[in-house]
C-alpha cells in the first residue's frame, strides 16, 4: 500500500492491530470524537439493561434476552452492511425493498426448486441490487441519494407489479424448521447475525480492502492519487450492503414462513438510525462495526421495554429520532468549533 494511503488510514487510527497498551488508552481516552459519542451510548445501553433487569422481572428472562437478539437480528444485519456504506461515504435507502424482493424471491423459487435454490437465489438479488447501486454511484457519478432512492422504488413497483402486493404462501415446511431451529435457545437468525457481525469486523479492521473503505470516506481523490480503484471499493462495498440486505430478507422468510412484498419498509431508516445512533458520522472515513451493534441494540432494547411496560410503539420513533439528533448534533457542533 503507498504512503499516501498509510497517511489518510494512520490519520484515522484504523492502520492495523495496535499494542495492547495503545489498545487500552484507546478504549479509556477515545481518539476521536465519535469513538467518544460510541462510548457514551454504549455505557447508556449497559446501564438501561442493568436498570430494566433490577426493576423488571421479565427483561431478565433468559426467553426475554434470547428474543432481544432474535429482534434484532434482521435489521441488525442491514445495519452492519450500512455501516461499510456510511464509513465509505454514502448510504443505502433501497436496502428495505432489496430485502423484501429477496424474501420473496426466496420463496418462489423454493416452491419450484426447493429451499436450498431458493435461498441462493434471494442472496443472488441482494447482491445484484447493491452491485447496481454501487455501480451508479462510482461509474455514473449519481449522488447516493438518488441512486439508492431511485432503486428502491424502481425494486418496489416491480416486485408489487409481479405479486399483486400480496404474499407468497404457503411456503414448504423446511423454512419454519430452518426459522424455528436454535442452538441453546439461540435462533438461527441470531447466530446469523453473530456471524455477519464477527465478519465484518474482520474485514473492515483485518483486510486491505477494510482499510480502503475507511480511505476512500476519508479522502476519495487522495485515495485515488495513491493508487486505489476507488470505484471498485465502492462498488464492492455496495454489492456487501446489498448482500446483507438480502440475507436478512431470507431471514425473514424463513421467520414467517411466507414470502413478503411489504415487508422491510422501514429497514433503510432504522439501520441508518442504528449507525448514527452508534457513533458514527455520516461523513464517512471512522467507524465500526460495533458502532452499529450498539446502535441497533439501542433500538431493540428500547422498543422491549415500550412493550414490557405498555408504552405505544408510536413513541419508538420519538426516541430513535432523538438518539440521532444527540450523535448528528455532537458531531456538527464539533465541526462548527474546529472550523
């Protein structure tokens, strides 16, 4: 890798594995501002589970806890797709749509060629969908708004046009075993999620392409100067986002046993959410994944205990909306006194 690429990634504090004691000023003096905001939100979290399992009973049910991660498995997936995204500069709306359009890609295609096809297929259209945004965005130039916009309806109107907006059921019977199957009461969507979770992680702190990702959001010209195809990151960081969007709309379906063309409509949203909720900006060059697993189980956690205590769901998007007012403003006003 060339010293200009060292510079921006050193700049960044993501150049590789550190010393055990820079590890550890790292975690007690965060480097930099939205390590900082992480840290806050996840000793929040800590301190609301620790609250909720003194005061209440049920939260501190295994079964309870067990749910948690099933919860958030789904959009915990998107969300760490979401956060390569974010970190490389962009994002992706159309992830919500992708994930229904894989759901029921999935299933068609098992009731003619049984599950194992079926699946391969719904990854297959994550893959293609974030493949084509990416795509749009590195070679056409499209600003990732309306790229990701545009997809996401261009995917909902034809996957409504091809179903009549209705689901596809009754599915074979080996997608509620695959749903239902667990490992010590852990799900298999939850063990999926562990997987992308611990996947990710490696990519993006392990690999050299992890480390062009965070180049390329810190500085896409100086990135390109020295010598990195920044289109094809982009586009291999997309094709990722759409993958996991797919994986989670194959999740689903096997959750519900039923093919869903309206499902996912606010997956783009909350995943985004969850990131930003996390610590990271959407500026894009810092972050991890651990920023969106503390942000999606922010969300997870709050909407359990709404439920525990009776509170209207309507408030969850009260809440999530201040959580990302409170990391957005934190980042802006630090902005606005460095400049």
């Amino acid at each position: 890798m060339s010293k200009a690429t060292n510079q921006v990634l050193d700049h960044q504090g993501y150049s590789g594995p550190s010393t055990l004691s820079k590890r550890l000023r790292q975690l007690l003096l965060p480097p930099t501002p939205s390590a900082v905001v992480q840290r806050v939100m996840l000793v929040m979290l800590v301190l609301s589970v620790l609250a909720l399992a003194i005061a209440n009973p049920s939260f501190r049910n295994p079964a309870n806890l067990l749910n948690i991660i099933q919860q958030a498995s789904m959009v915990g997936v998107i969300a760490c797709g979401m956060q390569l995204m974010i970190i490389s500069g962009g994002f992706d709306l159309s992830v919500g749509a992708t994930a229904a359009a894989s759901g029921c890609l999935a299933a068609y295609v098992s009731l003619q060629m049984g599950i194992a096809p079926g699946m391969v297929a719904g990854l297959a259209v994550g893959l293609g969908v974030g493949v084509i945004n990416g795509s749009l965005i590195a070679k056409v130039g499209m600003n990732p708004f309306v790229a990701t916009f545009g997809s996401q309806a261009v995917v909902t109107g034809v996957l409504y046009a091809l179903t009549n907006a209705r689901p596809i059921a009754p599915l074979p019977r080996e997608w509620r075993e695959l749903g239902f199957f667990n490992i010590g009461g852990l799900t298999f969507s939850s063990m999926v999620f562990i997987v992308v979770v611990v996947g990710l992680h490696l990519v993006l702190r392990y690999t050299r392409f992890g480390q062009h990702i965070y180049a390329v959001g810190s500085n896409k010209v100086g990135t390109s100067r020295a010598g990195v195809k920044v289109d094809r990151v982009i586009i291999a960081t997309y094709a990722i986002g759409g993958l996991t969007a797919g994986i989670a709309g194959v999740m689903l379906t096997s959750i519900t046993g039923v093919g869903s063309p309206q499902a996912g409509t606010t997956w783009a949203l909350l995943s985004i959410a969850a990131v930003v909720i996390g610590g990271t900006p959407l500026t894009g060059g810092v972050g991890g994944i651990s920023s969106a697993v503390v942000g999606i189980f922010a969300l997870t956690v709050l909407n359990n205990a709404m439920t525990l205590y009776s509170i209207s769901a309507f408030w969850q998007p009260a809440f999530m909306g201040l959580g990302v007012l409170f990391a957005v403003g934190y980042e802006a006003s630090r902005q606005k006194r460095k400049a």
